[in-house]
DNA sequence: CATTCGAAATTTTTT
DNA sequence: ATTTCGAATG
C-alpha cells in the first residue's frame, strides 16, 4: 500500500509539536496525485460515519449506538487527520477507559496508517496519559518523576495508617468506606478543600476531610499518587501552571475520547481544560450504554455536550451492524422505557432472525441445566462455542453454571474478575521488587516484611513504625537501626536481621543480573514460592503459574524501573485462545463485545433490575439497569435467551421470584416464548390454561404457560419440597430481593425502597386471584402457608417454616 | 505470634 | 452457601 508515502514526516520523539504551517499543508495538498494519500479508508463508511470522520474542526459528538461502528469511525478519524496531513501522530490525543480499548485502536489505526502511524504517543487511558504528563512535570505538583502509583490495596493500607494515627477507631469507621468517600470526591474533582462540609461529616463525626488530607499529605511524603490523583494531580498543574497548560493545549490539535458516556467530572474537566483553546474535540458514546454511573460516571456530561461545547455538530450513528432486526427491535422497545436519554433509533437491513426467546424456569439449577442444554445443541449444530456468551447480572450467578458447565464438560471461561495485577501473589512480588529498587518504598517493605511468615508480626511492625517516625527515615532504614540495638527481642530481630541481609545481597545483584533472573532469585530466596508451593488449597498451583507468567514478561523490558512503570497501569493475563470456549462474564464485563449466541439468565425482579440499585438510586437507579439490559441484549448478532427462574437462592437460602418488568417491556412481536424443554416439561398444565396474563402487555400468557409447565414438572415425587430441606428454619421474615420493603419496623438494615413514579416492584394485573386472603395454599419449596396479601397474581405468602414470601399464584396449590 | 473458630457481610469494576 | 474478618485461644 502506498498510503504512507505522502504523510508527514513524524517528529522526533520528544520534539514539541508546534501546529502545521498553512505552507506545509499547502505542501501536503500539492503532492502529486499518485502520491497522495489514499482516501480508500472512506470508502466503506456510511454518510453519517463519513461525516463523524470528516467534520474535523469544532466540537463534534457522536452518538453511536451498539454495534454502529463507532471504533471504526474512531479509528478512521485519526488516519483521517494523519493522512490528511491536518496533524501528526503526535498531535492527537486519543483516550479510553481501558487498556484494552488503547491497544485495539492502536492496531487498527496502524492498520489504516501503516508504519507512520505507530507514533500515537498520545493514544492511551485517561490514567496513561495523566502519568506521563505528570512524570515531567511531577516537581510543580510536588512530586518527584519517579513517584509511585499506588494499587487499591496499598491504598487500603495507607488509609489505615491515617486513620489509626489519628486516632480514630478503625472498626467503626473502616478504612474501605473512607476510601469510597474518597474515590468519590476524587471522581468529582474535589480536593480536600472543596468537600462540601456536609459530606466529609457522614464519615468519622465530620472528621473526613482531615483524613482526606492526611492521607493525600502521606501519599506527597511517600512520592505516591493514587489513580484518582493522575488526573486530579493534572488538574492542579495545568490551573496552578498556565504556561504549561498552553503547551499541551498548543500540542494537541485534535483530541478524540472514547466511551464519553463513562467519563466522570474530572475526567470532564480534564477535557474541558485541554479543550478550551481549540475545541477540535470528538467525543464518541452511548448515553443508552452508560452503565458505570454507581463508580462516578456522569451521564450528564453527554446529554450536556452541546451546552458545555457550544456550537457542537451532533451526529447520530443509527444504523446497527451487528445484530437481527427481532433483536435490534427488542432492545429498542426496552430502551425506549427510559426517560433521561438523546434518544436514538436503531435499525438495521438485516433479516429478521430469530425472535429472542424468553423461557421460565423451576429455580435456578434448572434454568442452567437449560442453557447447558441450549448451548450442547447449538454445539452439536457445529456453532462456534468462542462466539457464545452467557451475561449474567452479578458474579454470584456464576457458580451454578460452571458447575453446569463443569459436570457436561463444556468448555469454558470466565472473562473479567480480579485482574491479573491485582492478584495477591502478584502484588507480592511486585512489593519486593520494589522494595529492592526502592528502598524508600515503606508500603513495599511492609506488604512483604512477614510474607513469607518470618516472626515479624504486628508487634515487630509497629516498632519499625515507631523508630521510623521518630527518626524520620524510610522503615528499611529503621530496620537497620533495629537490628543493631537491643530494642527488639531477639527472635524477630535475628528474623529482621537475615531479610536485611537478603536485600542488601539482592540490590547488589542488581548492578549485574538480569532483572527477570533477579526476580527470579528473590521469589525463590526470600521463601516466598516455597510458601505457596507448600500450601495445599486449589489455586496455589495456579499462582505459582502466575510468578512464572510475571518472570516471564519481565523480560520484554528492558529494566525494572520500565518493568514497573508498565506494571502499574497495565497488565493482562494472557489469554490461552487456543481452544473454543463458552464466554461467562458479567453484564458491565460484556459491553463492548460481541457474539452470535448470547443467554441472558436471571431476569428476575430484585436480581435485575438490582433491588439495591433501585433503594439506593431510584428512577436513576432503574434506567442504569435497564441500559445494563439493553447492553446484554444488543450484545447478540443472531439468537438471544432470555431465562428467569421462580426460586433462586440467596446467600443460602431460597426465595421466591418474580420474573423481571423488563421481560414485559420488551415488545411482544419480537418475543418468543419458550416451553421448558421436553425433559423436564411434564404434563399440560391444563388448569392453567386461560389464566390471567401476569403482565397486560401479554395477549397470550404464554411465558405463563411455560413457568406452569415447569411447575409440573418439579411436582415429581423426586423434587418433593420436603425432601430438599433447604429453606429457612428461622421464620424471621424473608431474605430475599424483596425484604426490604415488607420488613416491620423492627427490621434492620437497609431503607425502605423507593417506590419510582408509580412503577411498582412488578406490574400486576389486578385480576382477581384464585385464592384468597387468609386461605391455606401449599408451595413445592417453602411448604405450607398462609395467604396474607393479594397483588394481581402475585401472593404475599406467611410460610409456616419459611416466612414471608411473595409468589405467583401458578406456584401453590389450595391446601384444604 | 500463629492458628482457629465464630460472626458478619454479601452488585456491578477500571485505572 | 461461602467467604472474609476479627477476636479468642494455644
């Protein structure tokens, strides 16, 4: 391809980027016309695409909804600009949320560019891009350029420390919650000095704005930054540094961001500073896909856009490439329910497909026992089991379909989860690492100075502690002075003495060993292997595996110091994409991805929509679940199942469920509802027939149906209630998804529940029911009771083993 | 100081 | 049910 030949030479690394000359791009317009840069890279885009890519000066958004194209117009926006010859690499900063986001783009963009385009030195994470402006500019903002980014957990410990040194109770007042207030005020772009007052009173008695800034003034001591403060440090050095705020804004011609629905306020001001001066801003999201608001995300800043860049072109991305029209249509009918949204409409030319089907089942064994099933036909039909997902609402939900997944030996793996640099074992290491590159680093050396256990327990810590305060020197240094006096006893100090010993021998080793080698050494002397190797608990084996991943990336860089850098923002486990697998994620882990084959379970009232999210935040609450939904569903291309089950259990015990309101939003011709499969359907549930639909949107109660049909088929004498024996002996009332509201006044714990505009938990027919109050039924789970209240279809049920329940009338049987 | 037993908590997750 | 955290115990 000749597309690189007419591009701009790219700047020297590190030259500052001053903007193009009008005679230089006069001088890119004249090249030859075989020389000039191709413009194939347009040719497959639609119109509004094409515009999305070509309006390259003023703010511009773009609303793309799910499976428009909204990476391809990013990418080709800036091989647009690059070859062009309107900017360099180097003059546009690209962001993202993730990692992973970063390096697609940056292999596409490469893709379109070629070699010209694998400058990019500003494509990166919000958090990336922070750090390495900050880096050459730490000594403004107080930092020196080595400073240290600081994981959750040394954030956890640090706050520990603050709040034990100030002497407040840390079991009252735990160091977790702190740091949520924190992060929160962080993600807003509050210093301690801006915390409204009302707010820092909700923690310790008023006390938290002064643990805010203690903790922010250990982490200065200790040249330590926390992920909030990459962006908030940016922000102080940019308002306090007027001359360097112009530089980059000089630099950065154009400026693109990703996901812009997930941004929150700092990342907003972020922008806004950086933006002022040309406004050549391209922000690209979903409003319908914001799903991150509980962590800080601020929807408003897109539904805001065109207040806050005036003059802003708004295109809209409306044609989907993704999936089926049933599904499209699906998703649409749902998303619609909301209220605080743009609005887009999708469409898309494909054919219609497969309605997305929706299929009840007894409890939550059965609904995985069914998507196995599902999934071991589609398999046998040679689908491809890589482009298979099952989306599940919280990770609780994940247990019984390995297990499913497990005993009929299906193939699969669980995407998300801790992250490979947040595992303990890895942080382990890392800790001694630094404490040998970094002798200063106090939190290093007191993650590690008892791990392995070596005798240096509290005791020997908080003498550390108190030398090192004293004499104001980093703990190693304390340690050493220790070791020599008598201050200590003499088993911990024999202990001290020899890790002491070990890294000073260590950081010789230095000078001469390869790093990865080194490493090595340090995992393998300071016994810290052997402690995993010893233990016999089901994931030793795979940890060990995970140091010997770390040895082995190590070597990709060139020194520790970069190896560390590297660390700290970034790392992956490294995926064994050999094999064919069933995906198992969460919801918010799905966005972004995409399958033929996508199952849905759990869409039950309480489970999702969340009852919390629903307590906590109300109407706002349940639009986020329903974006939560509308993102499962729009994950699809060709077939997607929605499941609920009428029992699930909760932490141990089981509760009845309702299923889910949005299983009745969704648009009823777009729907197919589903018979349990033949296996474990039983008899017609005759005396069900023409019952009352649960939902009014229903013509046919045909899910209805089907949940009877399960129903009967858990009446066989195998299934009997009592045998299973699981329920609640305690009769406290019931703890499920709807306690919160039915609780007396005695009740404990969480609020009432909101109840939103007239929306209740479900919607209910107000058709009579078969029973009434006072009447004795029996219910297959919970055994006999008695009916308290009628709602619709929907039983209040008083257990006599297992309390207050709500259940849908199909579920008992009169009990004369 | 380490181990062990019992009570309490228990969404979603990136950097 | 399961895991995590803290206090009592050896």
């Amino acid at each position: 391809m000749s597309r690189a030949h007419a591009l701009p030479t790219p700047p020297e690394a590190g030259e500052s980027v001053r903007p193009l000359t009008i005679s230089e791009r006069a001088r890119a317009a004249a090249v030859p016309a075989d020389h000039r840069p191709a413009t194939d890279y347009l040719s497959g885009l639609n119109a509004e695409q094409r515009q999305a890519v070509e309006t390259t000066e003023g703010p511009v958004l773009v609303l793309a909804g799910a499976g428009t194209g909204k990476t391809r117009v990013l990418t080709t926006r800036i091989a647009h600009l690059i070859a062009t010859g309107l900017a360099w690499p180097s003059g546009i900063l690209a962001v993202t949320f993730t990692n992973k986001a970063a390096r697609e783009m940056k292999e596409r963009v490469a893709h379109l560019v070629g070699p010209a385009g694998e400058g990019m030195p500003w494509l990166g994470t919000f958090h990336a891009i922070g750090t390495k402006i900050l880096r050459r500019h730490a000594e403004l903002v107080g930092l020196r350029s080595d400073f240290t980014i600081l994981g959750v957990d040394d954030q956890l410990r640090l706050l520990k420390q603050v709040i034990t040194a100030e002497n407040i109770d840390e079991k009252r007042w735990p160091a977790r919650q702190l740091a949520s207030f924190i992060d929160g005020w962080k993600n807003r772009g509050l210093t301690p000095k801006d915390v409204p007052p009302g707010e820092a009173a909700a923690f310790a008695n008023g006390r938290g704005t002064g643990l805010y800034q203690a903790y922010q003034d250990r982490l200065k001591t200790l040249n330590a930054v926390d992920f909030g403060d990459l962006l908030l440090e940016c922000l102080r050095l940019w308002r306090e540094n007027p001359d360097v705020l112009e530089q980059y804004q000089q630099r950065f011609r154009y400026m693109l961001v990703d996901e812009y629905q997930d941004t929150n306020v700092a990342q907003y001001l972020w922008l806004r500073l950086l933006a002022q001066a040309r406004k050549n801003v391209c922000c690209v999201g979903d409003d319908d896909q914001s799903i991150y608001g509980w962590r800080g995300a601020e929807v408003d800043n897109i539904l805001r856009f065109d207040h806050d860049f005036p003059g802003a072109v708004v295109i809209r991305l409306e044609r989907n490439y993704r999936s089926t029209a049933h599904i499209l249509s699906a998703a649409s009918g749902l998303i619609a329910k909301n209220k605080d949204r743009l609005g887009k409409t999708l469409r898309t030319d494909d054919e219609p497909g497969e309605r997305v089907s929706v299929t009840g089942a007894w409890d939550s064994e059965e609904e995985a026992r069914q998507i196995g099933e599902e999934i071991e036909a589609l398999h046998s039909r040679k689908e491809n089991l890589s482009e298979v997902a099952v989306l599940v609402r919280i990770s609780a939900q994940m247990r019984e379909i390995e297990d499913r997944f497990v005993t009929l030996g299906l193939p699969y793996r669980v995407i998300g989860g801790p992250r490979f640099y947040e595992r303990a074992e890895i942080r382990d290491a890392l800790a001694y690492l630094r404490a040998t590159a970094q002798p200063a680093d106090d939190l290093a050396f007191e993650r590690i100075v008892n791990t392995p256990k070596r005798g240096l327990g509290d005791a020997a810590v908080a003498l550390l502690h108190a030398h090192a305060r004293r004499a104001r020197v980093p703990l190693m240094q304390a340690a050493r002075y220790l070791v020599e006096s008598d201050e200590m006893k003499p088993a911990p100090r024999r202990s001290l003495r020899s890790l002491m010993a070990q890294f000073d021998r260590w950081r010789t080793a230095m000078e001469k060993t390869p790093h990865h080698e080194l490493a090595q050494t340090i995992l393998e002397e300071s016994g810290y292997t052997d402690m995993w190797a010893k233990e016999k608990s089901a994931d030793a084996q795979g940890r060990l595996e995970n140091l010997k991943e770390l040895v082995r990336s190590m070597e990709e860089f060139p020194d520790l110091p970069a190896f560390l850098e590297h660390i700290s923002l970034v790392m992956d486990a490294n995926e064994d994409g050999d094999q064919e697998r069933v995906s198992l994620m969460t919801l918010h882990a799905a966005k972004g991805l995409e399958f033929e084959t996508v199952f849905l379970p759990g869409w039950e009232e309480g489970l999702f929509p969340s009852q919390r999210a629903l307590d906590e935040n109300g109407r706002a609450g349940l639009e986020e679940e329903r974006r939560l939904a509308h993102v499962g569903l729009t994950r699809a291309k060709r077939r997607a199942h929605i499941y609920f089950a009428s029992n699930r259990r909760i932490h141990g015990l089981w509760n009845a469920t309702i299923p889910s309101r949005f299983i009745d939003e969704l648009p009823e011709e777009n729907v197919e509802v589903r018979e349990a499969p033949a296996a474990y359907s039983g008899r017609t549930a005759s005396r069900f027939e023409g019952m009352t639909p649960f939902a009014s949107s229903y013509q046919t109660p045909g899910w209805q149906r089907a949940q009877a049909r399960a129903a009967e088929a858990a009446r066989d004498p195998d299934n009997d209630w009592r045998g299973g024996g699981g329920f609640s002996e305690n009769g406290s009332g019931f703890a499920g998804p709807f306690q919160a509201g039915r609780r007396g006044p005695g009740g404990r714990g969480r609020p009432s529940p909101q109840l939103i505009e007239g929306e209740v938990l479900a919607k209910s027919t107000g058709s009579p029911s078969p029973y009434e109050i006072g009447a004795r039924v029996l219910h297959l789970k919970f055994g006999p009771g008695t009916v308290a209240a009628i709602d619709g279809n929907k039983l209040t049920v008083d257990f006599d083993k297992a309390g207050r329940k709500m259940v849908l009338d199909s579920f008992v049987d009169a009990n004369g």
